[in-house]
C-alpha cells in the first residue's frame, strides 16, 4: 500500500466531467485507468464527474468512490457547450471546489481542458495539492475563451504532468509554463490479450490490397471537428478506391462539417470497450487526420492489436511512439494517405513493430509515475 511520510494512505481525487461509462475521449480513458492503478498501489481513489457514473465491476470491487456532480452537470448535460463555455466552466469549477474541500483528499488532479480544479486551486488557504495534467492548449484548440482560466490553472496549481513532449512545448508557447514531467498515456495489457477478439493482425495472412474484390478495412477514431481533420477524412475517403473499407469510431461532439455519405463507409457510436478491441483487431490499418494531439490514444490503442498506423505529416505527438518507417508511415496530401494506407495494410513487418513498440505503454507505468509525483508532494 502506498503511504505518505506519515505512514497514512494517499488520498486522490481525480476530476474530469466526461468521466462515465461510455469513454469519450483519451482523458476519459486516462483517468478511468489511473484510477484502477493508483488504488492497485494503495491510493484511496475518488472520482468526480459530471456524468452519472456505474462502473464496471472491477471499479466496484476496488472500492473507488464515485461522485457525480448534479444538475445541471448530469448525464443529459451536452458537456462539450459546458466546456466551451468559460462561465459553466467557472460555476462548475466552484462544484468541485466544494466537494474537494467535503472529500480533503492529499492530492487533487484535473487536466488543463475544462480546469475543473481552478476555483481550488486559486484559493488563499488550501490543504490538498493541485496537479494538472496538461494536453494542448486551450489556444491551440481555437477555444480562446478559456485562455485565462486554464493560464491561471496552470499558474496556482502545485504540478503539471504533461501527457507528451509535443503538449509541453504547445504549453509553452502558450502560457509560457514548462516545468513538470512528461508521463505518456498507456494501453491496458488485460483489454489487449482478450480471449474473446479477433485474431490479431500479425497472426492472419497478408490480403492481397488493391486486387479485385479484395478490401482494406480502415479504422478511423475521433470527432467532426477540424481538430480530427474531418475535412481532411472526408478528401481521402472521396478519392479512395472502393476497395478500401472505412469503419469511423465517431465521438460525441457536434459535426462540424457535413456528414460523411459513402457506400464504402460504416459509422459507430458508443462502442463498449470489447466491441472496440475486436474492431481494432478486425481491421488491416489504422487512419488518423487530426490536426493536433495532445498525445493520441488511438493510434496506441491500434498498434497495441498490430495495425500499422497512418499519420499526417505534422501531428508530432503521435510520433513520439510511433515513429515514421518503423511503426506509422506519414502523408502530407490524400492521394498520399490513400497510397500510404494501401502499403501499410500489406505490410506485416510495421504491425509487428507497432505491437512491440505499444508495449512498452502500459496504464501501470503511467499510474506508477503519477504516483511518484504525488508522493514528492506530500513528502
């Protein structure tokens, strides 16, 4: 069991409003994860969310509490207007406030989208240390609203843990704030080695791409927002061969651009993590369009199963894992990513290189490094 100096267990209260049976979002994933880790190393773990929360069963069994904050912070709640609205932020910042001080918890985590623990941590006296888990940046999101709330997170909280290099640097740029560890996000070994998916990739035989009847099938997980590259998704889907298979693992956000209309696309919703796993399992490569990322959930998840991934030329966090010519190949145009997809699909070789490589990110190291943070915190 994890003790502080004074031999007591740690106290952690991790807050994220998305927080809820349907993961939506890779910090959705994180903190959900963390919190089986961190009470697997001895934390007493409470989670706060503004969703209506039923875990699963092993949450049950860890004896995590949960707390969803009420009305108007309910599972109804289109939180993504709540997190792009800087006045909810700051009423519902004070909700949790409330309760941190209710819980007193040692340590009190949020990420730096939404700043659920700015009213506490802007308060004169306090007893629970404030960490941040900082992605990108509110400005690099276009969400210029939220600037000043996340600036003074940042400012007052007594830690940032920042989920890649990539996201400490767009910090930086913006907030000018660098200090604090960069601790990767991870995929659970468990989700992975599931007796009841698919046969991985690398245990099937190679299709023969671009031949006749026989198709790529393609993944592709995110929003309809120009932070996913929508607009970019819906260019190489309209120039792409109708042997190529696209599956969209569609978040919940409002669309931004117009709907995607292809005979050679199938779109889910709510996939529960099972379904997820033998998705990933049953296709041939793995797409990403986004923009930016603060680390890329996803695409680990992908080569955790064997796909290679597919990657704009820019998106540098995902790069951090999966390196170009070794796990993912790269493309600047569509015409490019329809060639790259197509190579990536009949190429064995890089599937195994990205399973080898996804190993390496497990949610045990990265509970392992949160709770080396906390602890200095308390010493």
């Amino acid at each position: 069991m994890d003790t502080d100096s004074a031999g007591e267990c740690i106290r952690v209260a991790l807050c994220h409003m998305d927080i809820g049976d349907v993961e939506w979002g890779g910090i959705c994933t994180l903190y959900k994860n963390l919190a089986l880790v961190l009470n697997d190393l001895g934390a007493d773990v409470h989670i706060i969310s503004a969703r209506e929360i039923s875990m699963p069963s092993r949450i049950t069994t860890h004896r995590i509490n949960l707390t969803s904050v009420g009305p108007p912070f309910t599972a109804d709640t289109d939180t993504l207007s709540v997190q792009r609205d800087a006045q909810l932020l700051h009423a519902y910042s004070q909700h949790v406030a409330n309760l941190i001080n209710t819980i007193d918890p040692d340590v009190a985590e949020c990420s730096t989208w939404a700043y659920e623990l700015l009213s506490y941590a802007t308060k004169k006296r306090r007893r629970t240390s404030v960490v941040v888990r900082a992605d990108l940046s509110a400005r690099t999101m276009g969400a210029t609203a939220l600037e000043d709330g996340e600036y003074n997170l940042l400012r007052f909280c007594d830690c940032n843990i920042f989920t890649s290099r990539y996201a400490r640097r767009d910090i930086f740029a913006s907030y000018g704030v660098s200090n604090g560890p960069v601790i990767h996000l991870g995929v659970s070994p468990s989700r992975v080695g599931s007796t009841n998916a698919l046969v991985d990739r690398d245990e099937r035989s190679p299709r023969a791409v671009g031949q006749g009847d026989k198709q790529v099938r393609i993944v592709w997980v995110g929003k309809g927002t120009k932070m996913k590259g929508y607009d970019i998704l819906a260019d190489i889907i309209t120039q792409s061969p109708p042997s190529m298979e696209f599956i969209l693992v569609m978040g919940h956000a409002h669309c931004e651009y117009e709907p995607i209309n292809s005979p050679n696309v199938s779109i889910v919703h709510d996939l529960n993590r099972e379904d997820y796993w033998n998705l990933l399992r049953s296709a041939d490569v793995f797409l990403s369009t986004s923009r930016w990322e603060g680390f890329g959930l996803a695409p680990l998840e992908a080569m955790s199963v064997g796909l290679p991934v597919v990657l704009p030329v820019s998106l540098w966090a995902v790069q951090e894992f999966a390196r170009p010519g070794r796990e993912s190949l790269i493309y600047s145009k569509p015409s490019d990513a329809i060639e790259q997809l197509l190579r990536g699909a009949d190429s064995l070789s890089l599937g195994a290189n990205a399973k080898r490589r996804a190993a390496k990110f497990s949610w045990i190291r990265t509970g392992q490094r949160t709770m080396e943070v906390y602890r200095q915190l308390r010493c």
